[in-house]
C-alpha cells in the first residue's frame, strides 16, 4: 500500500492534504478521489464557485493526476420564455 495525498482547490483556494490516505495504486487513489468530488461540489456551492479539483500526489509529492469537477446552475425563470422579439412566431 502506497499513500497517496489529496489536495482540493475549491473557490480559488487550496487546501493540502496532510495525512494522505493509504491505497493501493495510483489506480485505486484516482478512484478514491472520484467518489469525493460530489461532496467538494456540494460545499463549493454554498461559496460562488463551481469549479473543484483534487490535485492527487504521491508521497514524494509528485502529481500523478489531476480530477476535476464542475456544476453549472441555469436559473430560469417563466418571463425569460415571453421575452420574444415583436415579429418572433412559432
């Protein structure tokens, strides 16, 4: 087993991984990072960003991946629909 390091930038900031977690190939450590992103997306959500990335490193701090994650909200609202031009027809 490998450990292998975590780090997310969410809303332009970075926050490193210290502890690592144990896996057992860079394989298995990008999978891991994969199952992780809806939760970074949920947070990222509540700031203004939408945009998450783990950067993965191995213990010698060398980045052997890079998993990125985007949400894109499209508010709608029912006067957008109307808002044809005078001429438009269907």
């Amino acid at each position: 087993m490998a450990r292998f390091y975590f780090h997310v930038r969410s809303n332009g900031v970075l926050a490193e991984d210290s502890r690592g977690v144990n896996c057992k190939d860079a394989r298995t450590a990008c999978a891991f990072a994969v199952t992780k992103m809806p939760r970074y997306l949920r947070a990222a959500l509540k700031e203004t960003s939408t945009h998450v990335s783990t950067q993965i490193c191995d213990d010698q701090g060398k980045t052997i991946a890079v998993v990125r994650g985007t949400v894109t909200v499209e508010r709608w609202r029912a006067a957008s629909f109307t808002a044809l031009s005078p001429g438009f027809r269907s």
